[in-house]
C-alpha cells in the first residue's frame, strides 16, 4: 500500500488501519470535506470510427499470412516495446481513443501516458478515459484539471461518493460495493487497434521503477476481434457503474487546466532525456514503426470474453455476468499440456478439480506464480501455500519466481536498475496452439469480485513463440521448483514434519529450502496467520 491507494489484495491490511483509525476521524466530524455535485442527465456515447481506413493501420499490414476475416497480434513482453506501442496508438489516432484501466498511477510513466493524450486531444481526437475509482484516493484536483478539456471524457468505476475526509469510512461501511472493483485493461485507438494484456499504467509496469519491475505481457491486436473489443468498452462506459467524473469532482478553476498542461509539457521533456525515455525511443517496435517492418501474426480464431460491469453489484455466485465459467469450458478441451502463470493464484474448487481430471488424463500442468520474496501481497501467498501439497501430488510442475531473477535478460539494459522482479503476467497456453491474455489473475477476486477481461488466441505461431521464451526462462537460476516432502528434524525432535521443499540453483550449486527462501522472519509470520483468516474469497 502506497500513499492512501488500495489495492484489492491488500484489503485486509487496510482495513485493519481504517478499524484502528476510524473512531478517531469520527471524532473530527469539524474536519472539512467536499460534496460531490448532485447527479446529472448521463449520455450514452459509443466508440468514435474513422471514416474509412484509420490512417494508424498503414503501420500495421505486414502480416505473417492474409489477414482475411481474422485478428492479428503482435506481443509484448519488453516494457519499453509494451510502452512504445501505446504511445505509437496514442499519437496517431485521428478520431477516438478509449482508455480503460485499474490503476493509473500519477508518477513519470503517468504523467507522460497522459501527456500525449492531452496532445491527442488537442488535435482534435475524443478521449474517453474509465478508471477504477479505487486509484483515484488524493488525486481529485489532478484528475479534474484533465477533464477540463473538451475532448477529454472521464468517467470513474464504482465511485465512493465521499471524496476526503470520510473516505475510508465510506469503504469499511461499504465492503460489499467498494471492495469490488474494475480490473480491466484496455487501450483502443480509432475502433481500428488495441492493447490487451496485464499492465497498468505506472512505473513499475514500464521500467521506470528503481525498487521493481513487473514482468508482464501484452499484445498489440488488429483485425476481426476489435469490434469485440470497443464494444465491451462501450458497454463499461455507459453503465450505470460508470459515473461521469463531473458528478464527483467539483469544477470550479478553467485556469488550472493550462497549469496542468504546463506541467505535463515539462514532463515530456524531461522523460525524453532519461535513459528510459531514450530506450523507449529505440525501442524494437519503434523501430521497426518506422520501417514500416512490425509483422503481427495472424491467428485462425480469437474469442473475447469479458465480465459485465453489473457484476460488482450482483450476487458472488451469479455466473451469468462472470466469465470464469467461459474459460473453464476453453481447459475441457486441453489433450496434451496446459502451462497457467499468474502472479496469484488461489485456484477455487472447480480449477482443483479440472487441474485433478487433466492430470488423470495425463495431461502434463505447469504452473508458474510469484514467490514470496517476490510477491507484492503476502496475503495473498498465504492463501495459495495451503494448496502447495494438493498440487504437487497430483504432479502438477509448480514454479515460484525469484525475486532476482533472469539477471541475464535485462544485463544489457541501461533502464534496467530495478533491485527486485516480481511476477505480474497473466496467461495460459493451451496444447502449444492457444493462448490465454488478459487481466484476469486466477484467484477468487477476479473469479468473483472483481470484472476482468481476458481472450483466448487460437495460433500456433503465437503459442510456440512463448513456449520457446519460457522454455528459456523456466531454469532453477531464475525460478523455484516446489516438492513435497520431510523436512529435517529441528532439536531433535521426535515426531516427523512435512511440507513444501524449494529447489533451485544458487551459484552454481543445487539448493534446497524447507520454508520460503529470501523472506523475512516478520513476512513469513504474516503469511502464517493470514492463512488462518477466513479471508480467502476476499483474495
């Protein structure tokens, strides 16, 4: 927990502060606070197309076959590339951009991603931007100075109507509503491309953290598919869990707006000077941009899935609005392997048993998730180990990144400065011919809290290039390897103990831990007690 802002996993830890503090900020009832404006008359507006061919898809033909009646796609696994791509979709869309993310933080990756599309749209192109209100704790005055422009839209996701002082009261006496949040993550430009993947918007996701970098992936998506795509955002967009930011954020300096834009011109400048500024610049995909050399890969069949926005307001076990049950019917059809990374992952009963059938069909599993060193929740590592043992036994691959880890990846790399590596990707492949990208973490929040959106790739092409990626990086120097077994006796001590074993290699050498390696006392005791808590649909 950063500041005042919350995350999700984090939800307990925060509430315990809220508890603590709480009588005392009921005390202040002197202390100030803003009222929201009354509600006002919302319109429906849909994606805005370009009238013929968006100019952006010059840049985008090269494919690796016909595109006919079918979606390409270009991965994203480099941060610089991943962030390249979208200012690339930023800067040359001429009628819409539509912004939909959790988290969109107000550090330098921020402020430039908002930078360029203040300049969009002051070229005349209609921003709509959909946050999660859950990010937007402090940030008022910052938020509504960008507003203030006319082809800039806002729109906030499961408001809390209180903005300063009783916030967080309003949040502990309403868990049901706002511990419920928009998780999605979607960049679409023109109704003509889109960004899909695991990243928000923030440092940590482009490089530009010293303390950790995100290992992600997106991808870059022309074709069949988009309609698909800004249609989903049209339907966030005009529910009614989507509240114009007018209707919370009191309007009341015109002037501001210029200040703002000052400061965000001087941030541009400063960014392009900075050695990831510059590495974005050259990036791969820039440069192949310019060369007009981007290739996307053609995949015979994409299927988008996504939960409707009324989820956060229906029942936990109102399948009807979720798409989890989508997706459990994609890992029926697995024959031969199934690879899940995800940074948590808490599998609920039905995964158990679709993860115990296919191993009774010898289907070979892996699963690649954070460790604790690496993890950014804890509690959330202390509802996954109570499932370490099930797993293994049913001879499930089970990896845990480590916190140092693929040192040889970013050696060459002057941006890469970050101390730790913490895993954040969300994906499956399927039989080494399918793909699974989105948001969707798989653990009970996003299979029941949360709204995700997620596609499955059928492409083959696509598919093996992962593999061989992974294939790279899954190696006991960057990751941990899980077993079960007897643990050594401590004092002699007479009755014998068993649990998760970590194997990996440490210069050079096979090593072997018997609890969570490079964490903590205090960690580890944390992650033992919120193991107990009836926390776990929560996580």
């Amino acid at each position: 927990m950063r500041g005042v802002i919350v995350y999700p996993k984090q939800y307990f830890i925060y509430l315990l502060n809220i508890i603590i503090t709480g009588s005392i900020i009921l005390l202040l009832s002197a202390c100030s606070h803003r009222t929201a404006q009354a509600p006002i008359p919302k319109q429906e507006s849909v994606t805005k197309l370009p009238k013929g061919k968006a100019p952006l898809l010059n840049y985008l033909e090269k494919t690796d076959k016909k595109l006919a009646n079918n979606s390409a796609f270009y991965p994203l696994p480099q941060p610089t590339d991943a962030f390249a791509a979208r200012l690339f979709l930023i800067d040359n869309a001429t009628t819409s951009l539509d912004v939909q993310y959790y988290i969109y933080k107000d550090d330098r990756i921020g402020k430039v991603f908002t930078a360029h599309l203040l300049l969009a749209a002051q070229r005349g192109v209609k921003v709509r931007i959909l946050i999660d209100d859950m990010i937007t704790s402090g940030k008022d005055e910052e938020w509504e100075k960008l507003a203030l422009h006319p082809n800039i839209e806002l729109r906030l996701f499961n408001p809390n109507r209180l903005r300063t002082s009783f916030r967080n009261i309003a949040l502990l006496l309403d868990v049901n509503r706002l511990g419920r949040r928009m998780h999605n993550k979607a960049l679409v430009a023109d109704g003509s491309a889109a960004i899909i993947g695991g990243r928000n918007i923030g440092n940590v996701y482009f490089a530009s953290s010293k303390e950790t970098l995100f290992i992600d992936y997106d991808v870059l998506v022309t074709g069949k598919v988009i309609p698909d795509i800004y249609k989903a955002f049209d339907i966030y967009w005009n529910s009614k869990e989507s509240v114009p930011s007018k209707e919370i954020f009191l309007y009341n300096d015109p002037k501001a707006y210029l200040a703002a834009k000052k400061d965000l011109e001087d941030e541009l400048k400063a960014f392009s000077k900075s050695s990831i500024g510059k590495a974005i610049i050259k990036s791969d995909f820039n440069q192949k941009i310019a060369k007009k050399k981007l290739k996307l890969i053609v995949a015979k069949r994409t299927d988008l899935y996504y939960d409707h926005p009324s989820k956060v307001n229906t029942s936990e076990e109102d399948n009807s609005t979720h798409i989890s049950s989508q997706i459990s019917e994609d890992l029926k059809h697995v024959e031969n392997d199934l690879v899940i990374i995800s940074p948590y992952f808490i599998p609920s009963d039905r995964m158990m048993a679709r993860l115990k059938i296919l191993r009774e069909s010898d289907v070979e599993v892996t699963v690649i998730t954070n460790s604790l060193a690496s993890t950014d929740v804890f509690l959330v590592y202390g509802g996954y180990k109570g499932y370490i043992k099930a797993l293994v036994e049913m001879g499930v691959k089970l990896y845990e990144v480590k916190p140092h880890s693929f040192k040889k990846f970013f050696k060459t790399k002057k941006w890469a400065n970050h101390r730790t590596l913490s895993l954040h990707t969300k994906m499956m492949i399927l039989d080494n011919n399918r793909m699974g990208i989105g948001s969707a973490n798989m653990d009970p929040r996003s299979d029941k809290l949360n709204t995700e959106i997620f596609m499955i790739v059928s492409s083959e092409k696509l598919a093996k290039e992962q593999r061989e990626r992974l294939a790279e990086a899954v190696s006991l120097k960057n990751l941990y390897k899980l077993s079960w077994g007897e643990h050594p006796k401590v004092f002699d001590e007479d009755v014998t103990r068993y649990g998760p074993i970590w194997h990996t290699i440490e210069e050079g050498k096979e090593t072997i831990y018997y609890s969570p390696p490079h964490t903590g006392f205090w960690k580890k005791i944390g992650t033992n007690i919120s193991s107990f808590l009836p926390i776990k649909g929560y996580l």
